[in-house]
C-alpha cells in the first residue's frame, strides 16, 4: 500500500498476507530477471508503456521470509502486520446486505437519496461538519479514491501532490498514476514557494504513526492551500479511534472556517463497522469538487453495489456495534503496549488509529526479524517512507486470543 527501494519489492500474488514465497533475492539470476522484466514493461516498439510502469511494486511480497518464519512457531503465526478486521460483520449490516440482495438494476454511482442523507448526518455527528453546502459521495471503499484522486482531479505532468513524510504509501501511487509529482513533507515550509501544488494529501490519526494533529496545523494547511488553489485531502479512516488524543476533521467550523471550498475528506467503514471485504467508502466536502468527481465516476463505471449502499445506510445508522467494536480495539491496544513496552520498545505516538508505532532504535528489518522468530509478523517500517527505517507498525487486527499471546512470545529467548 509505499516508497521503498524497488529491490527490495516483490508483488504480492493473492490478497491479505495468505500466501507467501520464497525466493533468491541477490542472486544473478535474479538480477538478469529484473533485467528481462524491466524490457517487458517497456512494451513493444511504438507501443506505449503500461500503466504499471509508473509505479513500484507491491509492498507486501517482502514479508515473504518473515512470514514463512513467524509462521513456523509452535503455536502459529500472530499477525498484526496488516490492519484487516477480524471481528464478524455486525447482524444488523448483515441483514441490511440481505433484504437488499435482489438488486438487478444498476445502482446510482451518487448513491441513494437515503445514503446520502445517512453519510450527511454522520458526517455532521463525527466531524462537527454542517449539513448546509455539504457534498457527499460513496466510494469503493477509500483506497480506490486515494489511488485515483489525483487523476480524477485532473492532474498530470507537472502538477505537484504534498503527503506526509511518513505515509500510506497509495497517496504516492495515485500520484504516479496521474504522472504528477510526489513531494514529502510535514512541514509546508518545506514545498517551497513552486505555485505546482494542485493537491495535499494530510493524514490524521495517521496510518502508520498514528499520530494526531491539532486543529491549528489543519488550519494552517488549509489556508495555505486556498492561496495557492489546491485541494486538501484528508485521510480520515480512522478518526473514530481516538484513544489518548481526541482527532480533528477537516470539516470542522475550526478547521475549515464553515466553509467546504477546496477541502475533501476521505472515510471508511472497513475499521469502524467490519466492512473492509465489503468495500463500503465515502468523500465529503466542497459541493463543487464532489460533483466533479461524480461526473467523471459515471463514466468510469466507479460505483458501489446496490446491496452495499444499503448495508453502508444501516452502519452509519446504528452507532452501537461501532462502540462495541471500538472498545475491543481499546482493550486490545491496551495489551499489546503493555507487551511490546515490557520487552523493551518504545510506543511513539499511537495515540489514535489502528496501530502502535514501535522502536527498538535499530533497522526495523532486524526488528521484523526479532519478532518473526517469536512467531510475531509486523510491518517494516520503511513501508511508508525513509524516515521510518527503525519502526515497525504493529496492528490491533486479531482476535483477542491471539493478541493475549503476545506477551509470552516476546519473553521468549
């Protein structure tokens, strides 16, 4: 999902981390591969590149040995390497999904009248947003948007996207696929004076630090931005899991001024309600920006299924099973810090979102591998960016009995 050395990527074939291989990395037959498929990609004579081209390959495919490791443990592998639900789908999402399962008509890339009112009043219950002048637009889910935002913004060569120096790494990609450039940057300082910026990615609780920022730093980028005429887009999935800091959305009176010009923000329902297998998202914010989106999503056929839009209506209805679900996550985290810390890492930031970001102040590779022969997988820092090389992102993502066995494993020599 990130700005690695391409040699030490590998695609990942399948989803999830379900099926890992192992492979000589190093060796010259190796290298003369890489060769060969570098020259494929290129295409035949007068035949533009592929798309592919553009970007790195996959991330995950370098888990691969640590996986097969972590795997091999006596008790079976842990893994808190990917943020992926674990917990049932709640019977009232269920039920929805089924009452609206005959559905043999296309469905309306805008969503139903009804989903957009669900999503307004959500929206207006857990960002402070006002319904007044509010767009508002389902997606397949949030990463589909994140990758083609830039592109269905309208940006290409010569156009420049801002994101975090740590990131998830699709706001890099989408700005590949576009053929725009990449900047990364916490600091807007930082961009310089280049009048290029067209979109700025910011990310709070942020994936992976889980990092908080104040309503201040949003402001300030935001009218750094209206200067400048670009769009801020903010990564907001898991702003309902505040834990030691409470999250601020773009779309607050105190971020945005009451006004929703040239801001978007990004939700999802795969972490507060289960729904990652159902693909169920939404973007909200400037009114001119959303139709625009939904005008080039009509003819890219981007729309959510019928029986989806119907499950999404009773999610963001009911708030019960997202307290619920909240407060495993509380307990969860709870007892990994109490873990990791006792075995000597250090917990920076990780006072909001799905994750702990951890250190042992060494390269998080050796840190993978530490915990790999204790059975437990993690992600390498380097995932989301350079400046994360001695971290590793720990997720809340497994069930309570695997994560209560986390504390014996780290006591293991």
């Amino acid at each position: 999902m990130e700005g690695l050395h391409r040699r030490q990527l590998r695609v990942l074939r399948g989803t999830g981390l379900a099926r890992w291989r192992l492979e000589d990395r190093q060796g010259g037959e190796g290298r003369h591969l890489r060769r060969r498929a570098a020259a494929a990609r290129r295409g035949p004579l007068n035949r533009p590149a592929p798309v592919s081209s553009r970007l790195p390959e996959f991330t995950w495919d370098t888990l691969d040995a640590a996986a097969t490791l972590a795997a091999a443990h006596p008790d079976g592998l842990v893994n808190l390497s990917m943020g992926t639900p674990v917990d049932p789908v709640p019977e009232v999402i269920r039920a929805a999904l089924a009452d609206a399962a005959d559905a043999p008509g296309y469905p309306l890339t805008a969503g139903t009248a009804v989903l957009r009112d669900a999503i307004a009043a959500w929206v207006a219950r857990a960002c402070g947003a006002g319904v007044d002048g509010l767009g508002v637009l389902p997606t397949i889910g949030s990463k589909e948007l994140v990758a083609w935002l830039p592109t269905l913004l309208g940006l290409g060569p010569g156009d420049v996207v801002v994101v975090p120096s740590i990131a998830y790494p699709t706001y890099e990609d989408g700005g590949r696929l576009a053929g725009a450039t990449t900047v990364r940057a916490d600091s807007l300082t930082a961009v310089g004076p280049t009048s290029r910026v067209r979109l700025v990615w910011v990310n709070s609780p942020s994936n992976p630090t889980g990092r908080v920022l104040p309503a201040t730093h949003l402001r300030k980028v935001v009218d750094w931005a209206r200067e400048r005429g670009a769009v801020v887009a903010s990564d907001e999935c898991y702003l309902p899991l505040g834990w030691a800091a409470e999250p601020v959305s773009v779309l607050s009176p105190e971020v945005c001024g009451g006004s929703y010009d040239s801001v978007l923000a990004v939700h999802s329902l795969s972490k507060r309600s289960n729904l990652a297998g159902y693909r169920a998202g939404f973007v909200a914010g400037d009114p001119a920006l959303v139709a625009e989106l939904l005008k080039v999503r009509k003819h890219a056929g981007m729309i959510v299924p019928a029986p989806v839009q119907a499950a999404m209506v009773a999610a963001l209805r009911d708030e019960r099973h997202a307290d619920e679900q909240r407060a495993r996550y509380r307990a969860r985290r709870e007892t990994l810090r109490a873990a990791f810390t006792g075995a000597g890492f250090t917990v920076e930031h990780s006072e909001a979102g799905l994750y702990l970001w951890l250190t042992r102040g060494e390269d998080c590779w050796a840190t993978v591998d530490w915990l790999a022969r204790r059975g437990v997988l993690v992600a390498a820092g380097v995932f989301y960016g350079p400046g994360a090389r001695e971290h590793v992102r720990v997720a809340l993502t497994e069930s309570d009995e695997r994560i209560a066995a986390v504390a014996g494993r780290l006591a293991e020599r």
